[in-house]
C-alpha cells in the first residue's frame, strides 16, 4: 500500500464516481481502477459497490474511508512539519547564557520569535568557560559567552565588544570619578571570580594590572547563588570589582553601588555567539543568524550607560 492508494480511494469515495475522481486527480479512468482494485486485494475486502449506474461504498470502506481520512490528515502534517524544520522554523533550541549577557540575548530572543514563533527557546545560566564543555556535550545549542573557546569542538563569531568596569561603593570618595583609572584602585582588593568559571575576564584584568605595572590585591570568590557576599563586601567600601557586562548586574542589585569606566588600554572584551563545529540543524543556525544580525547591527550593544 503506498499513500497514493489511499489518496486515489479518499477521491472515489468522496465523488463516488471514478470518471469524476479521474478527473479530479489528472489520470485515466482505467488506470484508477486498476489502483482501487489493488488496494482492495491488498486489504482483502471490497470497498465499492460498483454498478452501470452508480457507485457506493461498502460497510467496511465506510470504516476504511474514515482511517485513510485519519492518515491523509497526519501525513499532510508531517510534511508541513519537515518543510519548517528545514527552513528552521519549528524545533527547539537551547541556549547558554553567560553571567550579565541576559538582556542582549533577551532581545535576540524577541526578535527570533517574531520570524520564528513556533520555535521553543530554552535559556539557561552558563559561565562562559563551561559553555565550551555544554556545546561539546549537547547540553546547550548555542552559546553567549566571553573567550576562551575551545576551537576543536566549538565554532564562534565575536558580536560586540564590552567595556570594563569598576564596580565600588557610592560612599568611596572614588565615586565623583566618571572614569577610573587602575592607579587610583590600586591599594584596594580586587573582586574576581575563580579562573575555572569565568577564565577570559579573570585572565584580561590580571593582564590590564600587569601592563598598568601594579601587583593587584585579588580576593577570589567561587559563584554565589544571589552574590550577596559580594555586594556586602564591596557596599562597604573594603574592595572594589572589575569585570564586563556583569558588573552592571551589581549596580542593579543594590542602591549602595554605582559603576564606573575603567580607563584603561585594551579595558574591553569581546562577546562571541558559538554552536558546535558542523552544526547543521536549521532551528540552530536561523537563531544564530538572528543574532548576528540583532547584536552586530548594534553599534552600541555593549556600550555602558551609566546612571
């Protein structure tokens, strides 16, 4: 039995006429009659009560007419499904958030579910670093994340760049500065996360100290759920923290914080898209497009606006 069969029977019985149903399909009349009768052997019944003057179904193709009707219906929409699937419009896709890179990501999001709406979006939080691990894994999809990227298994694009900034106490008499430079920070401890989460922007401040000549005071700290710690520690004036995108996520969590440009050579970093090397599902590679084209066209996507 092959699909046609069943389409060729769904005609007759709907037109209960095989010169109508000839017709209908643009084939002969003799032919649709050889392919009714090879479905009736195949199923071993008689589906039409054929006469001069009419033709009628039977009992039992009343029953087959209502099934093929059942399977026309659920092939016709798995072909649709597959036509979207291979223009990336259905599927699911799941995307690794680095720390303080939700809101531009948001706003690929918005903007992929007004081409793609019937694509699922999963996000979830991931450090950057372990996001190489998550691609290689197929735990995520697609990822936004700050280098390093492991190249063997991961391929990646740079979409914007990011200022560094100071993160410090509104009560630090640091706090009139617009910008700060890495001399005036100098004797206070410095923030940063463990290398093994966030290895980029840990690596890119230690190098920004060592071309300023000055041996930083590091106060390392693994991730914390809310960061309240850190807040704390830095609200009450006895360090200061230094990173990317994420230092805007401290400002938002307390009124005893502000942010502050550090002014330094080389103070930005680069934020890249990445997804498996060889990726070829299109719901993958459509959301990938969607932000090059959202965040890259953005002059100002990880420009610092502060208060």
């Amino acid at each position: 039995m092959e699909l046609r069969h069943l389409r060729y029977f769904i005609t007759v019985a709907e037109c209960l006429s095989f010169s109508r149903a000839a017709k209908q399909l643009h084939i002969a009349e003799p032919p649709l009659s050889r392919q009714i009768r090879q479905l009736e052997d195949e199923l071993g019944v008689q589906l039409f009560i054929r006469d001069r003057r009419r033709v009628q179904l039977t009992d039992v193709g009343s029953l087959v007419l209502k099934e093929a009707k059942s399977v026309s219906a659920q092939t016709a929409q798995l072909l649709d499904t597959v036509r979207l699937a291979k223009r990336g419009q259905v599927g699911h896709v799941r995307v690794g958030v680095g720390t303080g890179l939700g809101e531009k990501v948001h706003r690929v999001l918005v903007e992929h579910s007004k081409q793609f709406p019937s694509v699922e979006i999963e996000c979830q939080d991931v450090y950057s670093t372990l996001q190489n691990e998550a691609l290689r894994d197929h735990k995520i999809d697609v990822g936004f994340l700050r280098p390093w990227i492991d190249t063997t298994y991961v391929s990646s694009e740079p979409l914007f760049t990011e200022p560094f900034l100071v993160v410090l106490s509104k009560t630090s008499p640091l706090a009139k500065h617009k910008r700060l430079r890495l001399r005036d920070i100098a004797e206070i401890p410095v923030l940063l996360h463990v290398r093994d989460f966030s290895s980029a922007m840990h690596d890119k401040v230690v190098e920004l100290y060592r071309n300023a000549g000055i041996t930083p005071k590091i106060v390392e700290r693994p991730p914390d759920p809310f960061e309240e710690a850190r807040v704390i520690l830095i609200a009450s004036g006895k360090a200061v923290y230094i990173g990317a995108g994420t230092a805007e996520t401290y400002v938002s969590q307390s009124t005893g914080l502000i942010a502050r440009e550090l002014d330094e050579p080389g103070a930005a970093i680069e934020v890249h898209v990445a997804s498996r090397k060889g990726e070829r599902s299109p719901a993958v590679l459509a959301f990938v497009e969607s932000a090059r084209k959202v965040l890259r066209l953005s002059k100002h996507a990880g420009r610092f606006r502060p208060e």
